[in-house]
C-alpha cells in the first residue's frame, strides 16, 4: 500500500545545477537575481553555487561573489558544495551560508573514478578523514549521500545489494567518528531510475534501515523525473532535490542529452494537487522558473511554468457557479 507523506521538504538546487552546466557566461547579478527570486518562494534550502576549481567548471568561477551577493531571506538555507577541504574553507569564509558535512559515496566505480579520481574502496576510506574535517571545523555531519545509486551508463545497472552494503558502511563510518546519520540521499545521477526500481530500492533500503530518513535527487534525462518522485512519494519519499524550471544537468556523464534535476515547480504542483503539503507559493516559484529561462536565454524543459497553476481555472468555475 502506498505510505505517502503528509508534507514534503523540497530542496532546490537550480542555482548550482544549473550555472555549472550551462555553457554560456552568465553575469553574476543575473544569478544573484534568481537566487533573490527563489528565496521569496517559501523554499527553506537553496544551493547557490560550488566551490570548485574554474578550470573543471568554469560556471563556478564566480561562486565566491553569487555567494556574498545575494540577499539572506529569513527562513532559508543558503548552502554551497565543494569536494575538498579547500572547498569547504572558502565556503565557511563566506561567512553566510549554512555548511553541513555530508558523508558521500558512489555506486559506480567507474563514475567516481572519472568524477574524483578514486575507487570505491578509497572513497569509503576517504569519508574517515572527511568527517574528521568537518569535526575540527565544527560542521555537522547528519546526512549521508549516495550518486549513481540506480545506474550508471559506464557499468550498467547498479545491484541493490551495493547500495545497502555502502548504505551499511557510511553508518559505520558515521559511528566510528561519534556522528549520527539522520537522512540518507539517493541520486539518480544519469537518470536509469524508472518508477518500479525507485520502489524496489527504497523498499529494500527502509525494510533494512528503518529509522533512516530517506531523500531522492532525479535527474529527468529520460523524461521519468515526475514519475520517479511519485513512486518515491508512494514509499513515503519526503526530501527531493529539484531545481527550477529543470535547470542543469551533469557535466560528467559523458551523455548529451543529461537533464537537469526534476523540476521544481511540476514537483510542487503534483504535490499540492495531492494534498501533500509543501510549503513553497506555486505563483511566485512559477515565476522564478520564467526568470530562469530569461536569464539562461533558451526554453527550459519545466512543464507547470507554461501551462500555469489550476487556481485562476478553479476560481473562474467557482465564480461561474
């Protein structure tokens, strides 16, 4: 039977998903000015951008000035990614972000070595010295993450028996380091979930760690975002990533067709419709989502900021009755 969540915690990650994938310059104040937009919406977390080398993401190479630009709006997260210790030091140097440790693993071998240079079994060691870091800069750690946990176009079909032993192992690290992991991410990295592998791996995963609290980011490359957050939602799913307008994509997939996160407002209007309770006014993120595509300058695939909300259709029935 389907177990679907009363309200949900959307996370939008459109500012950083989306100007790390685009390959036109983009001003800084125009993403600033979406960052601005977005904050207005409800959302409580908002990704504004990553510290990374310019030179691997040249999109980023304004990070530090969107991040010291836009204006804080009560209530909302702002929150950067980085890789590395000197990521998260220039992100704690900003002084305005909210930074939290993430325990982070990969299902395919093959995607982490050509994303990080590193194998699985170095990466896990690595998340040691991870969580260590972030201890000595007093970051929290409460989450896990997981990429490529549904497939990989380099090795195929990820088995769930490897996503829960590196589930079982980011615990175990979180343990030996006096951490407590509270939510645990899934990504859908180069989009091979399908709505019965998302149903099939969570199940799995919440019948074998139920006190977990689990998350999902879709990437929509194969048009099953949508899809996959409603099965996701059937297993009582309550965190996704999302990213306005379906901004972004992942440059290391080596496939061109790479969507972007599944679009947040389509998400949060499939939620509203089915009185799962998000917090975010549809209006206003629908006109964020038009100002993402003015500001990147071509059509973005998000479906609900061109066909619009059912309100003004309801309230004209309503005042026709």
């Amino acid at each position: 039977m389907a177990e679907f969540p009363r309200e949900v915690t959307i996370n939008e990650e459109g500012p950083r998903e989306g100007f790390q994938f685009e390959k036109g310059p983009i001003p800084t104040a125009r993403k600033i000015e979406l960052i601005d937009a977005l904050s207005k919406t409800g959302l409580k977390q908002i990704q504004v951008c990553s510290f990374v080398p310019p030179k691997n993401v040249p999109g980023m190479a304004d990070a530090d000035e969107v991040a010291r630009g836009f204006t804080k709006h009560p209530g909302v997260r702002y929150i950067g990614l980085w890789l590395n210790e000197k990521g998260l030091q220039r992100a704690l140097a900003i002084g305005r972000l909210d930074v939290r440790g993430t325990i982070s693993l990969t299902a395919s071998e093959t995607f982490l070595k050509r994303n990080q240079n590193r194998t699985l079994q170095e990466n896990v060691a690595a998340q040691h010295s991870i969580v260590e870091m972030f201890k000595q800069h007093n970051v929290p750690v409460e989450r896990a993450s997981m990429m490529a946990a549904f497939g990989c176009n380099f090795e195929g079909d990820i088995p769930v028996a490897r996503v829960l032993d590196l589930v079982q192992q980011a615990l175990d690290i979180a343990e030996a380091h006096g951490v407590t992991i509270k939510a645990f991410n899934f990504a859908d990295t180069m989009a091979w979930a399908t709505p019965d592998s998302i149903r099939r791996l969570v199940g799995t995963v919440r019948e074998k760690f139920p006190r977990l609290r689990l998350g999902l980011h879709l990437h929509d490359t194969r048009g099953m975002g949508i899809a996959n957050a409603y099965a996701g939602l059937e297993m009582g799913v309550d965190i996704f990533d999302a990213s306005v307008a379906g901004l972004g994509g992942c440059p290391f997939a080596a496939h061109k067709g790479a969507a972007g996160n599944v679009c947040t407002e389509d998400l949060v209007f499939m939620c509203e419709e089915m009185g799962i309770k998000t917090g975010i006014d549809l209006d206003l993120l629908i006109e964020a989502a038009r100002l993402a595509e003015d500001v990147v300058g071509h059509p973005l695939p998000g479906a609900v900021k061109s066909g619009g909300s059912l309100r003004k259709y309801r309230e004209r029935a309503a005042a026709a009755a």
